[in-house]
C-alpha cells in the first residue's frame, strides 16, 4: 500500500493528537516516550494511564505506535498522544466521580497543543453540554473524529459525539472497501477507513493483542491521518486538513451526495502528500458547512496553545449501489495490508486505498 512513500513523506512529526478514551498506557513498548502524560491538565488527570480496558491504549497505538518490541506501528509513528480518561464504563465507586465527563475532556483538549482530537466511542446521550464543549474545540482551532457507533446491522440507534455538528463522523471498511455490516449509518457519517480486521489488546492486562473489528480503529486512522497531512503542512488550518481529505477520498458517486454509509468516501491520505500543488481551499470556511448547519463557515484558525459519560461504541441521496475505485499509481492489485512489528498487520493506507468501494445507498 506504499506505506515506506508515505513515511517518506510525513511520519507525522510535530502533530499531537489528543485521545480521549479509556485512558492510555504509556508503559507499552511501540507507546514509549511517544505518550504527553506532563501534558494533560491537572483537572483532569486523574489515573488518565490506568487503561481498564487497553481500547484508549490500542487507540494510540494504531495512530503513533512506533512498532517498538514487536508491538502495533501506527499510521502516525512520529506523532505524539495527549491522553484523556472517561468512563466507558468500566469503573466503579470515587473512580467515576474524579474521572471527567466527556464535555470536559473536549473542553480540556482544545485548551491543549493538540491539534487532533480522536474520540473513538459513542452513545446516545445528548446531555450535559458536550455540544457546547465541541463547539469550543471548533473554535480553537481543533479537528474531531469520532466513531460512528457499531449498530448497523441492528437497531443503527444515532451516535454521538460523531452525530455533533463540528465532529467528523467516521465509518468502518473491510479490506475490499466495502462498509463493514455493524458500521452505524446515517447523514453524519463523513468519512469512512479501514476497521476490521486491526489488532487492539485483547484487554487492560496488556499480555496479548485480538483481532478486532468496529468503528473505533477507523476513527482512529482517520485522525492519524490528518496528522500526516497537518505535519507536511503545518501552516494550514484544520478546515483546510479536513477539506483535503474529503477531496481526495475514494468515491464514485457525486461529491454533493454523500453517502449515508461512507460520507465523502475512504481516507487517502498519499493522495493528499504526493501532490505538491494541491491547493486545500480557504482557511476559515468549513468543508462540512451544509452538514454543520449552524458551524457552517465558521473560522477555524490554526491550532495553537492558550497562554457524559460514553458506553460501547456506537449521505443521502439516490444513485449507484457500487463503485469502483482504482489509483492511477496503485498497480492493479488489490488492496493489502502492511505487517508491522512482530505482532500482526496494522492498516497502512497507501495510494489507492481501496479497490472498490460500495456506497449502498438506497
């Protein structure tokens, strides 16, 4: 997938991505000297490394693993994660009252040097003013992903945060490109990557790694994605990172369509790297305005520093069932996956991205 052309390009170096998650352990071997713990303000650090889980902790490795010790490499090796802890559920007791509601989490994020913020979960409460708190990451300049949830295939109940305006809403892809079946559906999916198949620690006990599927590792790659494009241009906004992705995404069908399965299509982001003359549009209009609504054209400046709780993870228009997509400089093959490590394969997205991509809409 030409994984060694896109880190001769950008490794992701200077981009920092927070993480809001489970937590994060630092003590991993590919997650050494790449996690900011000293970064992470005090009112809301409280055991911010104690991963019950290991979701946050896969999380960061699938953006800025270094594949250190046989361990998962990120798509962002050279990036750095701000970690940020909530509840996902899995703690209990004076645990969940010191540990922050998502709402400050964002909050305490877009105060932070991180450009990125990847939220890798979702539910279905809308309380307690998280719209607000994604407002305020917006206006300082952040870019959000989120998980669009994984209840497709069931009662394909809407997500949030992905289902906030503001927030980049991230579906699941096989290795075929097509919409993986428990990927959640709806008008707020943007963006689609690769989510099966991706190997997470089996659990917080760090001993092994599964092979896992769902929405999380997909947002996941989204963000280290925009962390590639935001290191080779660190001068553009997160407008102008995002709109580059949308551009460049793997679709056949009409861009003002979006689909409701894989928004503006799959993450490519060589295609954005290898073009020296792409031009990605003005700064302070968002690419998503007709999705954002009341976001729409709102400035998004340069990320700079300042002097609820989620559970289990969680386009529109007629027109083809299919489409089939094929980088002029891909080759003809279809698309594989990078071993990484000692472990197991970890998605790199090349210069096609997927071979074909089925858009399934009604």
């Amino acid at each position: 997938m030409g994984a060694d052309g896109i880190w001769n390009i950008s490794t992701g170096k200077g981009v920092k991505v927070a993480v809001i998650d489970s937590g994060v352990n630092p003590a991993t071997p590919t997650l050494k000297g790449q996690v900011l713990v000293d970064e992470v303000p005090k009112s809301v650090s409280y055991h911010v490394t104690h991963d019950k889980a290991g979701h946050g902790t896969s999380m960061a490795e699938i953006i800025a693993g270094t594949g250190a010790g046989g361990g998962v490499k990120g798509l962002a090796p050279d990036a750095k994660i701000i970690p940020f802890r909530v509840d996902g559920g899995e703690l209990v007791g004076d645990e969940i009252g010191r540990t922050p509601t998502v709402r400050d989490a964002i909050r305490a994020a877009a105060d932070s040097d991180a450009k990125i913020i990847n939220m890798s979960f979702g539910a279905g409460d809308t309380a307690d003013g998280t719209d607000a708190a994604v407002k305020y990451a917006v206006s300082k300049g952040k870019l959000l992903f989120a998980s669009v949830g994984n209840d497709g295939d069931t009662d394909n109940l809407p997500s949030y945060p992905a289902n906030y305006p503001g927030v980049v809403g991230v579906s699941a892809l096989d290795r075929t490109g097509t919409v993986a079946k428990f990927s959640t559906f709806g008008n707020y999916v943007d963006l689609a990557a690769p989510g099966l198949h991706v190997p997470s620690w089996c659990d917080g006990t760090f001993t092994e790694y599964c092979d896992t599927d769902g929405t999380s590792p997909a947002s996941a790659i989204a963000s280290a994605s925009a962390a590639l494009i935001w290191s080779a241009h660190p001068d553009w906004t997160a407008n102008q990172v995002l709109r580059s992705l949308v551009d460049t995404a793997a679709r056949d069908w009409p861009k003002d369509t979006p689909s409701k399965y894989l928004g503006y299509g799959g993450v490519r982001p060589r295609r954005v790297l290898i073009n020296k003359n792409i031009d990605p549009g003005p700064p302070d209009v968002d690419p998503l305005a007709a999705e954002n609504g009341t976001l729409s054209a709102s400035p998004s400046p340069s990320a700079k520093s300042p002097s609820g709780k989620p559970t289990k993870e969680a386009g529109s228009a007629n027109g083809p069932t299919s489409a089939s997509v094929k980088d002029t400089d891909s080759g003809s093959g279809p698309q594989t996956w990078v071993i990484v490590g000692a472990v197991a394969a970890v998605l790199v997205i090349g210069g096609a991205g997927f071979a074909v991509l089925r858009a399934r809409r009604p």
